[in-house]
C-alpha cells in the first residue's frame, strides 16, 4: 500500500500524477507490483529506480505533481525530515493507476 497525503489524490486519479519519491533504506516495492492507494484505488508499480535528490530536474518533479525540482525536494523535506537526517535512499516510484475493470482483480 502507498499512502498519500488527500492533496495528491485528486492529481493520481486524473492520471496526472504518476510517480512519488520516496524515503528508504531499501526498496520496499518493484517493478510489475500491483498496489493500493486508499482514496484512489488499485495502481501498477512500472518502475522503481534509486535517485540523488539534489540531482532531480524540473522535468522529474512534473510527474509527481510539482512544477519545479526544488518545490519537490521541499516538500521530500517536509515529509521525511528523520529519513533525510538517518540518510535513508531516495526512490522514484513510477506507476499508473489500473483501469476500472482491473480494480477489483486479485493478482
């Protein structure tokens, strides 16, 4: 499951926003996952790949629903302050919510 603060559903079920950053020691998803996100529904996990915050462009925050790098990384601030300080690694969760006759598929 994927948690997200209520700002960001509206954004995932538009298909607007389709990946999040974040925080871990390892990576706790992969690639193929199918997953939930409460308030938005089922989605498919298509990539999950290790990043340098600091190295993150304007065109990597559009997809997580920000319109610059640095708006990103302050919000990554915001929501992960004890990670950032215990040096936990930066993941790029890239994923698309599944069509409705796909929500209610168990695989």
């Amino acid at each position: 499951m994927l948690l997200f603060k209520k700002k960001f559903l509206e954004a995932i079920r538009a298909g607007q926003k389709t990946q999040t950053i974040r925080l871990w020691r390892y990576p706790r998803m992969r690639s193929g996952q199918r997953s939930y996100i409460p308030g938005a529904g089922y989605i498919r996990i298509t990539a999950v790949e290790e990043v340098q915050l600091e190295t993150l462009t304007d065109a990597d925050a559009r997809p997580d629903g920000f319109d610059s790098a640095d708006q990103l990384r302050q919000e990554i601030a915001k929501l992960y302050p004890q990670q950032l300080a215990d040096g936990y690694r930066a993941y790029r969760v890239v994923f698309h919510l599944l069509p409705p006759e796909e929500q209610k598929k168990k695989t």
